[in-house]
C-alpha cells in the first residue's frame, strides 16, 4: 500500500491526498513537472505539493485520481463534464502522454453539445459556479452559454429576446412571453412557453450564479449601460427577486454580505440602467418602489441609485403610503432619508402643478403620522420631511398637527426647546380652527406656541361683539346721512374691540394656566399631608373639587 501512496498533495488549503506519483504522472504533464522539480528541491523520498488553485478544490482532485487510478476511464455525465475538462487543461493531460487522454475524452462528449436538453444545459452551465473562472478562460463557458441561447432562440421570437420590447405593461412582474418559433411543435413539454406572465425561461435560468447571468449579458452586448432590453431588463429583476428570496431562507455572516453585494452589483446596475432607459412609461410608481427595494440589497452603485430615485420622485404624487414606507437600514424602522431626497427631486422636477403638489402634500402628511411612533425617530428627521414641502403644496396643516401630536405622545421625555421647535413646520394661519382649539388645550405644546395659534385665528375664534343699542342707533343715523369719514372712524372702533377681545382671551388662557398649576400644587400638598397625620379612627374624606 505505501508503494501505492508515496507521495502527498495538499489542495486548496482544504485536504490532503496520497497518492502514487507514478500513476499521476503518467496522465498529467503538469503534475509530472511539479513533482519533478519537488523531488529536486527537497531530496526526500516521502515529500508533498501544495496546490492553492485547483479546479473545483478537493471534489475536482478526486474525480482526476479515479481517472488516473483507473487506467484513464471515468464515467462522464453533464454533471461532472465541465469540471472534468476544466482541471483536464489545468494539469496538461493532452494526448501528448496518454492515449487515453482526459482532454480528448471531455472534447467528444462537449462536441454533442447542441444536441443536449434543455435541462442537460442547464445543469452543465450550474456545475461551472465554483469554478466559473477557469471555464470562462478555457472557452467553455461562452460554447455552454451560446447553447443557452440557441435553445432560447429556437423556441422564442428572437427579435422580443434581444431588442427593447415596446411592451407598456407598469408591473415589475410582467413580461410577455416568447412567440413559439417554427420548430416550436418538437418542443418537449418542459421548456415550451407557459401562460404565466413572465417568459417561459424566466425560472429556470434563475437557477444559475450570478457569475453566469454576467456572463450571458456580456455575450448578448446588454450587460451595464449597454442593456436597452426590456424583456431582459424584466429578467434580471427576476432574478434578483429570487436570488433575494433564496438570501432570506440562510443566515449570512457580515463577510457573506459583502461578497454577495460584489457579485450582484453589476446585475443591479444592470437591471437599473435598463428602468431608467425605458422609463416611466413602462414601470409605474409601485413598480418603482418595488425594484428599489429589490436592487438595494445588492450593492448597488451611487450613480444609479440617484437616477432610480430621479425616476420615482418625479413621480411621487402617484405614490401611496405604503410605497413610502421602505424599511431602514439604520437604527430607524424606515428609511427617512430616502423620502425626504424623493421630496426635493419632486419639488425641482419641471412641470409640478399646484394640484400635484397637493396631493403629495397629503401623502407626506399621513406619512409624517404613520412614522411619529418610532423612538428612533430625530426631530430634525421630521423636521426634514415636513419642511420639504413648499407652504403652497398644504391647504391644511391639520395633518401636520397630528403627525406632531403623536410624536409628543411617543417622546414624552422632550424639553421645552425641542417641543417649541418641532412646531416650527405648523403655518398657524391653515390650521382648522378645531385643530387650533385642541392645540391650545394640549398639554405637550408649549404656552407660547399656543398664543401664537390663537393670536394666527384670530378671525375665527373672536365672535362679533355686539354694539349697545344707543351704538346702533347713532350708526344707523350716519349711515344715513352718508359721512365717510364716520363710517372709518367706526371700523377703526371696531378693529380696536377686536383687539382687546383677542388681548382679553389670551390673559384669559394665561390665568387659566396659572391656577391650574396652583390647584394641582395645592392637591398634591393636601394629599401628603393627610397621609402624615390621618389616622383609621379619625379619617376624614378629602374635599370634594367642583
């Protein structure tokens, strides 16, 4: 057994192999040079190799040992051919040493390519991800992908495959499916084109890496800015939405990650480029929404980021509530900053009507209320999403008062500067006089913020003051002998009466808030002293506050 177990070679960090170096050496021009040279260096008999790039790693160095320890046959299958080919060029085992050559024997069985299934393709092209590399530089890779694409063209309108569709569908899930080509009737069952919305290759590609996907987009000219395809655009988005799914269903460490978002960037730029080429036309604001969401767990890039949110804040006023609430990727439940950069872009866009500006202006305010609850939430947050909106684009600011409102009731720890300041986005003078009235009566908004409500409401809440009877009579005199200057001088009278009524309402509310504060001071007082000194037998009841 040592005769057949001289000598050992370390793969890939990962485990170490004994094997013969005769019989490797017989099959492999490559392993022969290196264990030469090995055995000049060292002079030992019993010495090893290391090898930190091979193949498919310990899996791709067992299937050569059972091909050079079985006199140079193995069994091959779509399964394990492009890994066999893959480390035949990697090892030199040409036909230079060896009849019986693994090279030659992985070239017949390739030649038979475009004869395969769809599903033998398939599998082939899959078995390449964890060597992808040395497939791409060996040229399997493009031969597996064009017959990809050759199975995809048989069976599809090649023109709708390649070229931008003219389709005008707004969901991110649709895509028309393929025109059966001539040939489609020795179509198997299995790949002929369904009747579900999304084109009929759609999930089984998805299986592939994402390396893979690269590659087909690179051989189709439409990988990054060149994707003017709406049909592969739709593809890709697909595919991310499943890569996504797949993402959720394990737990990925921090390095994980990061890996993830360096293989899917460039898909993710892709498939945005691709949106953005087509634009609003095609996708509608929740579709819009949608892929954000999708692409932005993939790492991708500034530059199409802001050209998405570009997109999707030109269209804001078609936007609901939900669209709006897109998980945060901070401490914050929701990502603020992304709606407060969707504002602005919606505020500069060219051609914003009053009307949009309105309907966005009641969209943000019931956002502004649906995100209030969140401790995480910081004033200047609020402040930058309700200040990003012009004073025009608010008929009302009730909303805002609300949203405010719930905000003080989620942070009571507040100081008195941070509560005057978070009113600072209210217009006084548009607030509803219901929503005017309970402000002055809450208890969080500061004093001061509520006289200037009030002072703002002026014609709304001072009721006409009636004139004494002699008034009257003497107005009605004037009037009738039609003195101009009387008639000023009597609504300069009654300007003034205003005006102390206001000055009179207010002292009102200030008073009110003085002896409020001295009745609890009092209660609080009468309280402790009665559990000081009462006792069981003598107990007397508190009196009774009217």
């Amino acid at each position: 057994m040592s005769q057949l177990s001289d000598f050992q070679i370390h793969i890939n960090g990962q485990q170490t192999f004994f094997v013969n170096e005769e019989i490797l050496s017989t099959y492999s021009g490559r392993l022969k040079k290196i264990i030469k040279q090995e055995r000049r260096r060292n002079q030992i008999k019993n010495s090893g190799i290391e090898i930190d790039d091979f193949p498919g790693g310990p899996d791709g160095f067992e299937l050569i040992s059972r091909f050079c320890y079985n006199n140079g046959r193995i069994t091959t299958t779509v399964s394990n051919v492009s890994l066999l080919h893959c480390c035949a060029v990697y090892l030199g085992m040409t036909e230079k040493l060896s009849t019986c050559n693994l090279l030659q024997q992985t070239q017949v069985f390739l030649d038979g390519l475009f004869e395969w299934s769809w599903k033998d393709i398939l599998v082939c092209l899959k078995s390449c991800g964890s060597f992808c590399n040395y497939a791409d530089s060996s040229g399997l890779l493009d031969k597996l992908i064009c017959a990809l694409l050759a199975k995809i063209a048989q069976n599809s309108d090649i023109s709708s495959f390649i070229a931008a569709s003219s389709s005008t569908s707004s969901s991110p899930e649709t895509a028309s499916g393929f025109r059966p080509s001539s040939s489609y009737k020795n179509t198997p069952e299995s790949i002929k084109p369904s009747s579900s919305s999304r084109a009929w290759w759609f999930d089984d590609v998805a299986i592939l890496p994402p390396k893979i996907i690269e590659k087909l987009f690179q051989s189709l000219g439409a990988y990054g800015a060149d994707n003017n395809s709406l049909i592969l655009t739709r593809f890709l988005l697909h595919y991310l939405k499943v890569s996504a799914q797949r993402k959720a269903n394990y737990n990925h460490t921090s390095s994980a990650a990061v890996n993830s978002k360096c293989e899917f960037g460039g898909l993710a730029d892709t498939a945005v480029h691709g949106i953005i080429f087509v634009g609003r036309k095609t996708f509608s604001c929740r579709a819009l929404f949608w892929v954000l969401r999708i692409v932005s767990g993939f790492g991708l890039s500034k530059e199409y980021r802001l050209g998405l949110e570009r997109l999707i804040g030109g269209m804001l006023d078609e936007a609901t509530l939900d669209d709006l609430l897109v998980s945060g990727h901070d401490r914050g439940v929701y990502d603020v900053n992304l709606v407060i950069r969707l504002i602005r872009v919606f505020v500069k866009s060219e051609g914003v009507s009053v009307q949009k500006l309105k309907i966005a202006g009641r969209l943000i305010d019931k956002y502004l209320g649906e995100i209030s609850p969140d401790q995480n939430l910081k004033i200047s947050k609020f402040l930058g999403v309700a200040e990003s909106l012009p004073d025009s684009a608010r008929d009302c600011f009730d909303g805002a008062y609300r949203a405010i409102d719930i905000y003080l009731e989620s942070h009571p720890s507040l100081s008195f500067e941070e509560r005057s300041r978070l009113c600072r986005c209210l217009n006084y003078e548009k607030l509803s006089l219901g929503a005017c009235k309970e402000l002055a009566k809450n208890p969080k908004i500061p004093p001061r913020v509520a006289m200037q409500a009030l002072m703002s409401q002026q014609s709304k809440i001072t009721p006409p003051t009636p004139r004494p009877k002699q008034q009257c009579v003497n107005y009605e005199m004037i009037v009738y002998k039609g003195d101009a200057d009387d008639e000023e001088s009597l609504a300069e009278e009654g300007k003034m009466e205003e005006t102390l009524n206001l000055q009179r309402m207010q002292w009102r509310v200030v008073e009110l808030e003085k002896l409020c504060r001295q009745m609890k001071g009092q209660m609080s007082r009468m309280v402790k002293h009665n559990h000081v000194l009462a006792t069981p037998t003598h107990a007397r009841p508190l009196p009774r506050l009217c």
